[in-house]
C-alpha cells in the first residue's frame, strides 16, 4: 500500500506524544481506540508498514504518554488492565512484524534511491538539451563540415526562429562568401561594390505566342467541403473512448496530483479545443474527479505546496524527517449543506459549527457524516455543549473525528485564538483532522481548509496557558502556527449524511 515516492522513516512516523493535562484523560483513551481502530483496517489491507507504525504509536502512547497524566492514578483498575493486555498483545504482534516490515522498507528506500538518481541524471540531461536562452553545447562534427570543424561550439541561442534554423541546418555546408555576393540582391559586390544605375544597351526579348490556357496544380489536401459529416464519427469516438479509459486507469493524484471513493483518478480536462470534430450524437462524461481545495490565500498561491501540511518531526540526530499525512477527501456539495443548515444563525450574526467524522480506506480518509451538535454562540465563537452525543454517534458507526467546520459570518477566513486552541484538540485526537472556516463576507475566499503546523504550532499552543482573545509568539523555528492545507481534495464521488443533534 505504501508507494516508493518518499523514503519512509520509522521513528519519525512513530514520535512521542507529549501529555497535556488539560485535555481529560478520556480523550487520550479515545486515542488509543482511534490508533487500534486504523491498525485493523490496515491490517485488513495486508498494509504491514502502516500498521507496524500503529502499533508502534499505541504501544508509546499507553507506555509513556497516559502514565504521566496526573488522572491516571485516580484511573479505574479495568482501564489500566485493559490497556496492559493490549500493550502486551501489540508489542508481541511488533516482534513478528519486524523482519517483514524491515525487508519491505529496505526494498522500497532502495526503490526510491534508485528513481531519485534517475531523476537527477534525466534532468541533468535535459537542461544541457534546452535550446532557448540557454548556452548549448554542441557535439563535434565529422570532417570536412566546414564552419563546424571538429571541436566544440558553444552557441547562444535567443530567438525562436533562429533556433528552428540552427537544428534544421546542422548537418549542411556552410556556403562560401563568394556564393553568398553572386546571389545577393546588391549585386555580385555585395555591400563592398560601388552602386551602378541599370545598364539600356541590351534589350529583353518576349515570346511572341503565350499560353494563356490555366494550368491545374493537384492539391495537396483534401477538400473539407468533399467530405461527409458523420464519415468519421466511429473511428473518433472509438479513438476517444479508448483514451479516455486509459485517464481514467491511472491512480489517483498523488500516485500520478491532482476518484471515486475506491480509486481516485487525476485530473481530466473537459475543454474542447478548437480543432476537435463536431458530433451530433451526444456522449455522456463520467463524473468529474476528485481536485484539491481551493484553500490557499490568493496572494501567496503560488507559493504553497504539499509541505505546507507536512508533519515534521526532529530525530536524535538533529534533522528534521517528514511524513506526509493521509489524504482526507471531502463531498463537494458538504460546505454548501452546511452553510444552509446556519443561515439562521448568520443571518442573526451567530458563529455556527459542525463536527467531521468519516472512514479510511487505502490510506485516505473520507468525511462520511456532517454532526451539527448542541452548541452556544456567540458573534465571535462557538462551543459544543455535550460532547458525549457526539462520541455516542462516532462510535455507533466507527467513525474517525476528521476535524470541524465553523462559520466566520462577519470576519475574513482565519483562524482565531481560539478556534487555534480548539483545533488542538481534534489534532491531538488524530493529525490529519482539519479546521474549516466558512467566510460568506469575506471577497478574497470564502471558506479556508487549516492544520496547525507540526511540531511548531502544536507546541505554541500546549504551551499556552491563555483563554480568550490573545496573541501567540511565532514557533521557535520562526515558521507559522497554522497553514493551510494542500492535501484535501473536494470529492463528488464521496456521500455524506447530515446529522443534526440539535
């Protein structure tokens, strides 16, 4: 399941996570449940690398990270039993899995290693192949080329056409000045003569009889008006039917960027170009793929990139190793349902928000259910009432909690303080959890996708100790506290249901 385009890093993927005492201890169980929960799915997968990771995360999280919460002297005894025969069944489950595991990373690394140089050589290759704006080095020619001699020629190339020329005329002989001056327009002299008018003493004899009779040239193409409309509609549909079944038997984005739900396909252009033949029969188009959110400000597009939402993690020997999260795939029409579900609260200025929750499958998430719990707003924020409800209904129908959704109804897109330190929450819980934030008034973007950043902005915010309103230093790595995530594609393929506890 796992892909050769990355080099995998066991301890990086499987880092400790730090205790915060002001998160009930409940919710670290609930972590533990939601980590079981994806290593029986992965193990259904025959998927042995995310799985061993799994493993690996449950065994520090019961070991080392719920031991030092100071609730978990006060604990009930079942609890700690159970989380000991747990333990102790994933680390037996570790010892068998290690040899498999390591041959399979061994083999992929390998893999990896070996297209990196290829990709390194191929661009090396290609760059001394530009021609435009690029100084291009030129192989030695045979003897006897004249002006291309035996040795190396370095030729600038700027202008397009003279480019087209140079490579079409590579292998002729260079003419001679003396052939060049016979054939110029300003005599055989060239530019060095002296200008003399044009000579009367000889005369020019025409013939006295002409042809006028017109003469026909066979054309070269096929006249358009010659052919029939409908001659070629098979041929064409057949040519485009095959083509489009080889775009939609590639893997999804990532594998190829830019699905249905088993197996997303990449991006397809519909547009037609200008040259494509006309049909009178009409053909059905299958549904459109899965793309990326459009997430990012409109002033820094351009700069963001699928790191933006990479999890970084510092190892013992001071480099910073990344694991890129699981893709999280959202229904198209989901923020649409929801903002019609708050209109009555933004049409009074009231925040409204809504919990995500949905499966995994193949290493990507789908968000398969819209809770709308209890909750009290207010102009500037909003708080879930009774969180337990909403635990019963994931449970229920093992859900994972993807993140939350909330509206902005007068502000810009951002996220505040405090919805910084909600997110947090839903971060710890699981890392690709997301926050959305709808903004219907503001004219830059309406709605942004946002993760805190790993491990600098996780770690702003459980360090503060701060309610409300405030600021927040930068991390100390001078980056940003949250970014906006390249990682989310907007799924017509995946079907959500609305679940309204209010």
């Amino acid at each position: 399941m796992r892909s050769s385009t990355e080099r995998i890093n066991i301890a990086a993927s499987a880092q400790k996570l730090d205790v915060d005492n002001r998160i009930p201890l409940r919710y670290y169980y609930r972590i533990a449940d939601n980590i079981l929960k994806q290593a029986d799915i992965f193990r259904a997968e025959k998927n042995i690398i995310d799985l061993y990771i799994m493993l690996l995360r449950f065994s520090s999280l019961v070991s080392e990270t719920i031991p030092c919460h100071w609730d978990y002297g006060m604990s009930l005894k079942y609890q700690k039993v159970y989380l000991k025969k747990r333990l102790v069944n994933a680390l037996t489950e570790l010892e068998d899995l290690k040899p498999q595991v390591q041959q399979k990373i061994n083999e992929l690394n390998r893999i990896y290693t070996y297209q990196s140089t290829s990709l390194e050589q191929s661009a090396v290759k290609n760059q001394n192949l530009t021609y435009y704006g690029v100084t291009k080095a030129v192989r030695p020619a045979a003897r006897g080329l004249g002006y291309y001699g035996s040795r190396t020629q370095q030729l600038s190339y700027s202008n397009p056409m003279e480019v087209q020329f140079r490579r079409m005329s590579l292998n002729l002989l260079r003419p001679k000045e003396e052939t060049l001056s016979k054939h110029s327009i300003l005599g055989p002299n060239g530019l060095y003569g002296q200008w003399q008018p044009p000579r009367n003493d000889k005369g020019v004899k025409y013939p006295s009889n002409v042809d006028l009779t017109p003469v026909e040239f066979p054309s070269l193409q096929r006249p358009i008006e010659n052919e029939l409309p409908g001659k070629n509609d098979h041929s064409n549909s057949e040519r485009e039917a095959s083509s489009m079944e080889s775009i939609l038997s590639v893997d999804n984005y990532v594998n190829s960027e830019k699905s249905h739900v088993d197996e997303p396909c990449p991006m397809i252009s519909f547009e037609e170009s200008e040259t494509a033949p006309v049909h009178n029969n009409v053909t059905r188009q299958p549904s459109p793929p899965p793309v990326l959110a459009e997430v990012q400000d409109l002033v820094h597009a351009t700069q963001a990139s699928k790191t933006d939402c990479t999890i970084e993690n510092p190892s013992a020997d001071g480099l910073v190793h990344s694991e890129s999260p699981l893709e999280l795939h959202i229904a198209t029409t989901m923020m649409e349902s929801f903002m019609k579900l708050a209109k009555s609260n933004t049409d009074r200025n009231l925040e409204t928000c809504g919990v995500l929750a949905g499966s995994l499958k193949n290493r990507k998430f789908y968000v398969t259910a819209l809770i709308i719990p209890k909750q009290e707003s207010t102009s500037n924020s909003c708080q879930t009432t009774n969180e337990e409800e909403i635990f019963e209904v994931q449970d229920k129908t093992s859900l994972f909690p993807l993140g939350w959704i909330h509206t902005h109804p007068t502000q810009s897109c951002f996220m505040s303080s405090i919805d910084l330190h909600t997110h947090y929450s839903y971060q710890i819980m699981l890392p690709e959890a997301v926050a959305i934030v709808m903004a219907p008034t503001d004219s830059s973007r309406k709605h942004g996708i946002f993760r805190l950043t790993t491990p600098g902005g996780m770690s702003v915010i459980r360090q503060c100790q701060q309610r409300g309103f405030h600021p927040h230093n930068p991390p100390p790595d001078g980056g940003s506290i949250y970014n906006a995530c390249t990682d989310v594609y907007m799924n017509p393929s995946v079907k959500f249901d609305v679940i309204d506890l209010r």
